[in-house]
C-alpha cells in the first residue's frame, strides 16, 4: 500500500482554514494547466487530436488532477478497500479471541472468589477487571484449546433471529452486574456467550460457588466507611424533585398539561405518530451498513426467505461477516500459539502493564480500603482472607 506521508500535497501540510484551502487548490489547478501547456511530452501525446479538444482535455484532466492531489485519502481507502475490509475481518476474529480469554479468566474469577485458587497477580477482586483491559498479557490465564476455538466457531455461526450482538458485551469482568439474579432468581445480564461457552464446556457449576472474596472485602469496606464517617460525618441533603428530561414521552405529556392551542394539541399528535412510525421502519443505518458490506462480499450471499426484505438483508450480512471471522480464526489462533511459545505479548509488556497497575487509581483505592478494614478488624495488613 502507498504510505502517503511524504505527498507533496498530504493534508498535514495544507491550509487549515477552508478559504485558504479552496483558494489553494484552485490555483494549483492553474498550475496544472499551464504544466500541460508547456509539457513536451504532453504536446507529443496530443499533436494527434483536435487542437480544440485538447484544450477542454487539458482542464479537465487540471481539474482531477487537482481534486486526485485533495482527496489522495479517499482514493487510496476506495482502492484497497478489499484489503482493508480483510483486516477488518481480522481484527473481528481477535476480538472474538479475546472473548475466549474473558470467559477463561471469568471462570478463574469465580474460582478465586470461592477460595478455591491462589493467583499470584490477584490480590482483590477489582485486578480481574484490570486483566480485562489487557486480556492478551495476562499471565495467568490457561492455554486457548482448539476445541475452545470450534466453540467460538460455532457461537459465531449459530442463527439466531432475535440476536441482537449479545456477545458486544461492555464489562467482562464485573461480578456484581453479570451474576446479578432478578425477582425469579434469573441472571438477566448473564453474556450470551458466557451462556453457550458453559453449555459447551460443561463449566456452568462454577457459577454455584460461593463469593467468599467478595464478601469479605464488602465487610472490609463497611469497616472502613464506618470508622471514615466517625470523623467526617456524610453530608444529607434534602430529597431532590425528580428530574424532568426533554425525551418524547415526557415532551407528550408536558403537551397535553400545558397545550390549549387545537393546532399544537394536533401537531403533538402528529410528532408521536411521527415517532412510532420510525421505530417501526426498518433501522436505515443497519440496512445501508449491511448492503455496502454485501457488495464487497467474496461469495454468494442468501436471503432467509422467512424474514422481511431489511431483516434478511441485515441477518444475511451478520452471516457473511460472521463467516468471515470464523475463516480468520484459525490465523489467529495460530499466531497467539506462536506468540505464546515464543514468550511475546500483542500487548505491552508485563512490566509495564504493572507499572499502569501501580497507577491505577481504583485498584489503589480498592487495596487500601480492604487493608485499613482488616486493621480496624484486628487482622494482619494483608490480602491473606
């Protein structure tokens, strides 16, 4: 691929300002021309045309050449665009990799939690939301399987209708809000491909262990708050009014407290059906995304025929892509086994992720709150609970 850095025209070294950069390529449009004009080799090319066709040629060809040297990027992007989408499958397969490492690293979480393991990285139950972000380094994770790798494959190529990305999940690691059971004793929040994984790899008892960690570090940090609050009372404040937001049902029902005027009366009638009508259109940005992306695709591409036209575009492209990532995966695969046996990390290293750590302004609040609390319980100023 053409690295652009040094392009006499790159953007870096243009006007910023809009006016300046109009003014600027209108000349160098000029400038094109006369090139033209006094080009040898461009005279010989053209002494077999009509004199006067050369002349309309010679600004046309000033006018590209001129708008080719503005928007160099866009072309460049347009004409590898089959490469690019290629890294972007790639980088979709390692995305559903490190989904393989998060549940590994959920399930070693659990365990920890119950008492059952010691890790050597782990001293409270916030370090596994702090390996999340760096899932690719963490040392203490056991090796990806191949079969862990057909399972993912699997989950990738399942249909579903109703599957709305669940496995876009936004935090791994957080105990609390995964295993959180609603009024039926459901984990409503419970990842999708958490869910498949266990059905897979028969892991789902885990979930049964006890949380003995984090029990204790809740009693450590009552103990903390209660005897902080000993010398610095909590501020109470009077109950607020609840908060009126400008989203369309509260818009509607302001109207028809505060309207009189028939016309506005009906024009908030019309705004609402307004409003329903597009959450029951077809969501445009999905379609548009799926149908750019079935143009570029590599096969032939099926409809379900049991789903309405945008539904089965849409399910059509999460296939293809899907299909795609699962042919990367193997790559990928590959290249985390060589990278292991060679001891390298896509991540940075362990020393510097440590030194992040020792930054890290919530892990430090999280092991200082849990230490003063077993001081103030009598207990060593350890992380040995």
């Amino acid at each position: 691929m053409m690295n652009f850095d040094h392009f006499i025209y790159n953007k870096a070294a243009l006007p910023s300002d809009e006016n300046e950069k109009r003014e600027f390529f209108e000349q160098l449009e000029q400038q094109f021309c006369e090139e033209l004009k006094n080009s040898e080799t461009a005279q010989e090319y053209f002494k077999n045309y009509s004199p006067y066709s050369v002349e309309s040629f010679i600004k046309f060809y000033a006018s590209k050449k001129a708008m080719l040297s503005q928007y160099y990027q866009f072309y460049a992007d347009t004409y590898h665009e089959k490469e690019n989408l290629e890294l972007h499958f790639q980088k979709k397969a390692e995305d559903m990799f490190c989904l393989i490492l998060q549940k590994k690293l959920f399930n070693l979480q659990l365990q920890w939690r119950a008492g059952q393991l010691d890790i050597d990285w782990i001293d409270t139950c916030y370090d596994f939301q702090f390996w999340e972000d760096h899932i690719l380094s963490c040392p203490f994770i056991p090796a990806v399987s191949k079969y862990e790798i057909d399972v993912m494959k699997e989950y990738l190529l399942r249909f579903e209708e109703n599957d709305d990305a669940k496995h876009h999940y936004n935090r791994w690691q957080d105990y609390d809000s995964i295993t959180k059971k609603e009024e039926n004793g459901l984990m409503d929040d419970f990842p999708d491909w958490y869910e498949f994984y266990d059905s897979r790899m028969g892991t789902g008892m885990l979930l049964l262990l006890p949380n003995h960690k984090g029990t204790k570090e809740n009693f450590y940090f009552d103990l903390f708050h209660e005897d902080s609050n000993k010398n610095n009372p909590p501020i109470t404040y009077p109950p607020s009014a609840p908060y009126l937001a400008g989203f369309m049902q509260e818009l509607l029902d302001f109207s028809k407290f505060f309207e009189k005027d028939k016309y506005f009366i009906t024009l908030f009638k019309y705004y609402k059906y307004h409003q329903d009508k597009e959450s029951r259109d077809p969501n445009y940005d999905d379609v548009v995304e799926a149908i750019q992306l079935l143009f570029e695709a590599d096969r032939p591409v099926y409809c379900h025929n049991h789903l309405t036209w945008d539904k089965a575009i849409v399910a059509a492209a999460k296939e293809y892509k899907n299909t795609k990532i699962v042919e990367m995966l193997d790559f990928v695969f590959e290249e985390y086994l060589m990278m292991k046996e060679l001891g390298f990390s896509k991540d940075r290293s362990l020393e510097e992720i440590k030194e992040e750590y020792n930054k890290d302004n919530i892990a430090q609040l999280f092991r200082k709150h849990i230490l003063k609390g077993r001081v103030l319980n009598g207990e060593p100023e350890d992380f040995n609970y």
